[in-house]
C-alpha cells in the first residue's frame, strides 16, 4: 500500500469516527512516539557524561609550565563543552537512527582491527546542520541533519570513516598541542608585546599578526582534511563498503536545504487547512532592517564562505581515482529518515526558530508526507507564534534570516509571520484545533495542544499559572517528549 492509499484510507475512518466521537472511546495509535524524554542526553547520557568527566584526564606533555598550563586550558574547555552539551540536551538517544549509525561504525571499526579502538561514544547531535565531528577521545558525534540529507548507508559510512580518521590520527590532540605550543611561544609573545609597546597603528599591526597565525591555521586545517580524507578511503575499502568520490560533490549543496524553493505559494498551505491567509502579508511593507533588495540568482560566492566543510571540488579531485570499480547504494531506511526530519523539527520548534520549522513542514508536504503529526507542528508554529506576540517576542521567534541565505518562499513565510495580525493568528490556530487531523494523533499531543491554550490563555501578570498547568503536563505525560518544552516553564 503506498502513503497515498493509506492517507486516503485513514482519512475515511476519522471522518466515522469525528461523527459518532460522542459515542465511542478509542485510543488510535496511528504515530508512533518518537523518542521519550528520557532519551534526552542530560538522562540517557548521564552515564557516558560521568566517565567522560572522570576519564578525561589531560595527559603531561609538556616540560615548559605554561605551556602545559595552556594544553591543560583547552583540555578542560572541550571536555566542559561535551559535557554542557550533555546537560543542555543537545543530543538524543533515539534507538533506531542510534542502532543504524553504530552498526556502520562497528563494521568499519570490525574490519579495522588494531587500526581503530574498539570502544566508541557516539553522540547522536539534534542540530539541522549537515555535520559530523570528531572531538577526539573517541567520540564521534553525528547531527541528525546529516541523516536527513544523505541518501545511502555508504555516503553516511563515508563521513563516519573520515570522522574515525580525524580521532586515530589525533588530530584533535594535536591542534590543541600546537595551539598551546604556539600562544606561550617567544615568537608569538614578543611579535605581540611589540604592537602593545608601539603607540602607532597598534591595531593594524596586531590585525597582521593575528592573520597571519589564522591564515597558517586554515593551511593546516586543509591539509588534516585532506589527511581524514585518504586514511577514510582505506577504512571504507577494508570494511568492503563501496566510496564514491562524488559524496564530496554533493556535500556541496549541503546548505541548501532553505534554498529549496516550495511547490506552491506559500499562503496555500495556510489555506489547506481553510485557514485565513492573505498573500499581502508576503510581501514587505515596511522598511525594516531586512527589506533591503537582494539578488536571488547570484548567491555562488556567498554560499561558499558558508560551509561547514569547505574544498569539496578539491576533496572530489584528490579521491576520485579511488572510486570503487563496482559502486553499492543502500537507501537509508525511509523509517530514519523521517525520524531524524521530525527530530529535527521538533527542536526548531522547542528552541523557538518558528520559521524554519514551519518551512521545513511545507517541504515536507511537497513530498506528498500524509502524516497528522506534520498538521500538529504547524499548528504548534501557529498558536505558538501567538505565545510569542502575546509576550512581545514575536521578532524573536521568528529568527529572522537574511534575504539573500534563503528561497524566495522562505523570505515570503518569514515575511508573513513578521506581518500577520495578531487576531487573524489566533483565528489560525483556533481555526486549526477544530479540524479532524487531532483524532489520529496521541493522548500527549493532544494534551499538548491544551497545555498550550492554557499557556496563551493564562492571567500573565499571575507567575504561578505557568507552573502550574506545565507541572500537570508532566505529572501526566513524564514519558512524553513534548515535556521538554512544558519543563521550560515548570520553575
Ligand atoms: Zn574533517
């Protein structure tokens, strides 16, 4: 049965049963939940977090005290930052995405033995960005936006083996040691104390300084990449997984994903769900800091200075004659993908970035995705965008982006929720909470979307009502994931 078949049968049943609710109880599991908010790192990393701290040890490396002073400094920063990160949610214990990812990590570790240590913490990143990082120590830590944008189990091994590359070669390590090296160094102290000493265009000549040591930082850095780069090929080719070349090609279009243009005007998926929309709100009336005109077309030299792995043509270049005779493609399981995108999703919407989670819902269906949850999110965006107006945070919550970053569509929504009246978004959002979508969703979504007209609803200027329905939220649903958000409002 395809997804469109099933949307169509599942549409007639809540249209039985919106009709004869009053009468039957049911309890339709239609979506499964994602994740509990137990999964969340500061708890189901809670144990990898306290070995970390315990474990983490700078090791003595240098005779010169300052220097191990320093080494000591950015030993200690990294290991707070992982471990803030824990603490700070920033990853997820998601099961399957956490399984499928650690199968490909041990069959590249299996076929590497000696090469590569056994024992790995991987960290699964909820961050949208396409981007994978190792931080030494062995720990990998893999963003779910990766998972969305790549395609096959290979294209994802071969990220992972360049990431393995990064910590067996210590890369991480050795930076620190060169950086500590090099800012308690004669050299680099006595050049500086100089500009401090001259009165006369201090600031240039510290701005030469400074350049020159980051302009040998980035010759180095390309040369680690491309370091990652040859040892992951021989990872690969030893775990037998098949490397193409042309991954680094497509890691080029990694910032895209808000560059993607919708199929349809932005007001008709407002309109699908006979909700009001007017297209004037697309459009700036206003001179505000982001109405300036911007060029849609030429966006090639921007785009470049904005990736997170830069050099792809050149990483492309140097491994293409590696490139397996016989290439594999194993799809990665539609079930992952969609897992990823709705974790993705929801954390935009938790950390307030309104626009991007609503686009990423338009985006989602263009791809024909019949899932209520979708409905529920953009509801969310709604009465949530409400919240915010209501608490003078509007601006906020939006998060506006530079017209010349996104798609034309994307400028219009953003555009829209700056402008749209803030009756005709409560008109929205009640308008959405009648529809027949809620039926097929869960008891805590459902709840959720009461939790949140008690928040919009509640007395402001009365500081216990907040707590007090998000308290309840949690006592009733402690599993659910959307007590993430309630908690943010229970002290
Ligand atoms: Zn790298």
């Amino acid at each position: 049965m395809t997804d469109r078949n099933q949307w169509k049968h599942r549409a007639t049943i809540i249209l039985i049963l919106v009709a004869f609710s009053s009468f039957i109880v049911f309890e339709q599991r239609s979506i499964d939940p994602i994740y509990t908010f137990q999964d969340l790192s500061k708890t189901s990393y809670a144990v990898k977090r306290d070995s970390l701290k315990k474990n983490w040890t700078c090791p003595k490396m240098f005779d010169k005290k300052e220097t191990q002073k320093k080494y000591q400094e950015m030993w200690d920063s990294r290991k707070d930052f992982v471990v803030s990160s824990i603490d700070d949610n920033d990853y997820v214990y998601e099961k399957e995405i956490y399984g499928y990812i650690s199968a490909i990590l041990n069959d590249l570790i299996k076929a590497n033995n000696g090469k590569v240590t056994p024992q790995y913490n991987l960290l699964l990143d909820r961050s949208s960005v396409v981007n994978a990082y190792a931080i030494g120590g062995n720990i990998i830590a893999v963003n779910l936006g990766l998972i969305e944008f790549a395609d096959s189990r290979e294209e994802l091994a071969l990220i992972l083996a360049h990431e393995l590359s990064h910590n067996i070669l210590e890369h991480s390590e050795n930076a620190m040691k060169d950086r500590a090296e090099l800012l308690t160094s004669d050299e680099y102290k006595n050049s500086l104390n100089a500009v401090l000493d001259s009165k006369y265009e201090r600031l240039t000549r510290l701005k030469k300084i400074l350049e020159g040591y980051t302009f040998s930082r980035s010759r180095h850095n390309r040369y680690k990449e491309s370091e990652a780069d040859s040892m992951a090929v021989v990872l690969l080719k030893k775990a037998k997984i098949s490397f193409d070349a042309r991954y680094f090609l497509k890691l080029d279009s990694s910032d895209l994903h808000y560059q993607t243009p919708l199929k349809q005007p932005v007001g008709e998926y407002f309109k699908s769900y006979g909700i009001k929309f007017e297209d004037a709100w697309t459009t700036k009336r206003t001179r505000g800091l982001s109405s300036r005109n911007y060029n849609f077309k030429d966006t090639t030299k921007l785009q470049d200075s904005l990736k997170t792995h830069p050099d792809c043509v050149q990483r492309y270049e140097k491994t293409k004659s590696q490139t397996s005779p016989t290439l594999t493609f194993t799809p990665i399981p539609k079930s992952i993908k969609n897992k990823a995108n709705k974790i993705i999703l929801w954390n935009l919407f938790n950390n307030q970035n309104l626009t991007a989670c609503m686009y990423r819902i338009m985006l989602a269906k263009d791809q024909n995705v019949a899932d209520s949850w979708y409905d529920f999110m953009f509801h969310n965006a709604i009465i949530g965008l409400y919240y915010s107006d209501k608490n003078l945070m509007r601006f906020n919550s939006i998060n506006v982006v530079q017209k010349e970053l996104v798609s034309k569509n994307y400028f219009e929504l953003q555009t829209a929720l700056e402008q749209m009246p803030t009756d005709d978004i409560k008109a929205e959002y009640l308008g959405m909470q009648k529809l027949p979508f809620w039926s097929a969703l869960n008891s805590d979504e459902k709840a959720f979307k009461e939790l949140f007209n008690n928040l919009v609803n509640a007395d402001f200027t009365d500081k216990t009502l907040r707590p007090k329905y998000s308290k309840e939220y949690l006592k009733n649903y402690p599993n659910s994931m959307y007590g993430e958000f309630a908690d943010q409002f229970a002290n």
